[in-house]
C-alpha cells in the first residue's frame, strides 16, 4: 500500500499493511505551521515522511463573514515603546475593535467583544448571505489552490480543507472570561447568530463539493464550545447539529471528515458517534486530557477511526529511547483498531532543534517498524 491507499482505508474502516503516520506537517505553506518543505532544519524529517507518512495539505479558503455594508480595516502604529496591531469592525456609526500591544517581553491582546452590548451588537451585524458574492469571492482564491493541488504528491495522502464551523466566528472574537457566562445569559441569541453563520457555511461548504476540491475535510469547531468551558448542554445547542449537518453533506460527495478535539473529551464522546466523522484526532490520556485510546475505543467501537496521541511537547522534551517506548505504547493500546499515528499538535517552530529532529525520525521509524502495527479491524 502507498500511503494514500493506507490513509483511506483506515477512513473507510478496511485493513491496512501498517498502521498510518500523521505528522499534521502540510505540503505547502500555513501561517500556523513551521515552513516543513523549506527551512533546511525540517528538511530530515520532511525527506522521511515521504518514506513513512502520509501527507495530508491543509489550506483554509475563506469568504468574508459580513455583509459589504460592515465596514473592516487593520492598523498598525507605535505607542511609547510599544508596537499596536488593531482591526476594526463598524457598522451604522458604532465601533468595535480588537488589538495586539507589543513590547519587548511582553505582549497584551484585547479581544473584540469583551461585553454583553459588544456581543449583542456584533449578533446584529448582517452575515455575508449573497451566494453570488461568496462565489466570486472563492472564485479569486481558486487559481492559487489548483495550482497547490496540482503540485502536491497525491500519493502521499489527500488535500484537507478546513473551512471553518459557525463557532469558530465568535469563539475567536470573544473575551473567554466572558464566553462561558454568556452561554448561559445569552444563548438563545448566539444560537440564532450560528444558524444565520450556518446559512453562509452551507453556500462555502457547497462550493468546494461541487467542484471536488479536496477528499478530505478537517472541522476544528467542537473544542471551542465543550465542558468545561461551556455546559455540555452548550456543547450540544452550539456544535452538535451544525457539525452533523456539514459532515452528511460531505459524506453525500463520498468524501472523508477528520474532526479535531483537544482536551477533556470524554464525557462528550458520544456526540461524537451523533456527528459521525471518519476519524477523530487527538485523544489525550491524563494529565492533559481525560481519556485513554482504550476508554475512547470502548464508546466508539470501529464507527469512528482516532488519531494521536504522542504529545507535541514530548517532542521536545523526550529522551529518542523514551519517545520509541511512547509509540510502542500507543500501538499496542490500539492493536487491532482503526489508528492513525500522530502527534497531538504541530509543526509550531520556525527551525527545529536537534533533539526535536531525532525524535520526529524515532517516531516515524518506529511507527513504521514495529511489529504488528497493521490496522487489522474493519468497521
């Protein structure tokens, strides 16, 4: 098997020769990601992916989230000794802004809604819903992704996009402290703000099954409204339907979803089962999260492929014999299921250290080695 045929019969719960290898390294370029293909420090670990991982490039096509008629722009001066980043929201002659002040050492960010009438006005403000506007929006953004698409191995993997869920919106734009207790004060009106957001995601999401741009496709929403930041209750009123609803529509394509979780998943698992995607990453044992791979196999059975779970941090800090034993771990934990290796997050540095090379290299090279390490369970 090429690393594309292992990547999606895993996805579609068949037998594999090995167990697949996820490094979340994208062939091209993100501004959350290290410069994998490009800066010489990644390069060892790059040229052995190709050997031992898949590939899976994710890229993030956007429409504009409001209507023309809410004014947008971005400022950036100095203050004293301080650098400022500011972005602008305005609609009707009323004002709000999110801000990053930084001095050396020190950085302090202002998020845009930090009260109940900030919430309440950016709710009102008119969602993006003119499908001919969205389209040539997408449209001006086309020739750069067919040509990435064009130029990625595609038998290392799948293109991946990641098109956002109505949450994300306002889990970016909020005071956190805030976030959970207008969850309870005010979540009748963010619900009614996520269907109008919803409205657009369907004409986004529509736009790139039909032109069968990508295989599969990455939902990062569920973390952003689960316990204990948010009621479980919220959980289900806020991510639930609008994520089952994305994933039927690009099952009915015949495409692949991977949803992304971190954290304290357990409790909310079943959800999960409710939602229905191909492949959940990252299940995270304690102490960072609340769920080992048996425990999460135990409520998904072989419904649901997972993905993970070597902490991006042991990377780091991880002695490479240390790291072997890590991944042995996981592989016998998960004999048998639907597993696909992975970091829990990353590529975050700009160059990579000497140590977090040698373990990348382990990690792949035991993954790929060990014994038994082939995904014999069919869904």
């Amino acid at each position: 098997m090429n690393a594309r045929e292992r990547l999606f019969a895993v996805l579609n719960g068949e037998p594999t020769d090995r167990t697949p290898i996820w490094l979340l390294f994208p062939y091209h370029t993100t501004a959350y990601y290290g410069d994998v293909r490009s800066e010489p420090s990644y390069r060892p670990v790059f040229e052995a992916s190709r050997q031992y991982a898949i590939l899976l490039d994710r890229r993030n096509p956007r429409a504009r989230l409001f209507a023309p008629e809410v004014r947008e722009w971005n400022e950036n001066f100095t203050e004293g000794n301080e650098q400022v980043e500011r972005s602008y929201l305005e609609y009707k002659g009323r004002q709000l802004y999110s801000q990053v002040r930084r001095q050396r050492g020190s950085t302090a960010v202002k998020r845009l809604l930090c009260s109940e009438s900030d919430l309440e006005f950016y709710c009102s403000l008119p969602v993006n819903l003119d499908a001919e506007a969205i389209t040539a929006e997408l449209d001006s953004q086309l020739p750069v992704y067919l040509q990435e698409r064009a130029e990625f191995p595609i038998e290392y993997g799948s293109m991946m996009l990641d098109l956002g869920e109505p949450v994300n919106h306002l889990y970016h734009a909020a005071k956190l402290e805030e976030y959970s207790i207008w969850s309870l004060s005010h979540s009748d009106m963010i619900v009614d703000w996520l269907d109008r957001v919803m409205r657009q995601k369907r004409l986004v999401y529509r736009y790139c099954l039909d032109r069968q741009l990508a295989d599969v496709y990455f939902m990062v929403g569920s973390e952003l409204a689960s316990p204990p930041l948010v009621s479980h209750k919220t959980f289900q009123r806020w991510i639930v339907p609008y994520a089952t609803e994305l994933i039927e529509m690009i099952h009915a394509r015949g495409c692949k979803v991977i949803q992304h979780y971190h954290g304290f998943i357990k409790r909310i698992l079943p959800d999960f089962l409710t939602m229905q995607p191909d492949a959940l990453h990252t299940i995270e044992a304690p102490p960072t999260g609340n769920c080992t791979f048996t425990e999460a196999f135990d409520v998904v059975g072989n419904k649901i492929a997972l993905i993970g779970n070597i902490q991006y941090d042991d990377f780091r800090a991880l002695e490479p014999h240390q790291m072997a034993a890590a991944v042995r771990a996981v592989l016998d934990e998960c004999r048998g299921k639907r597993l696909i290796l992975s970091p829990s997050a990353g590529p975050y540095e700009d160059t990579l250290s000497e140590r977090m090379v040698e373990n990348y290299l382990v990690f792949m090279q035991t993954g790929w080695e060990y014994p038994q390490a082939a995904n014999e369970c069919a869904a």
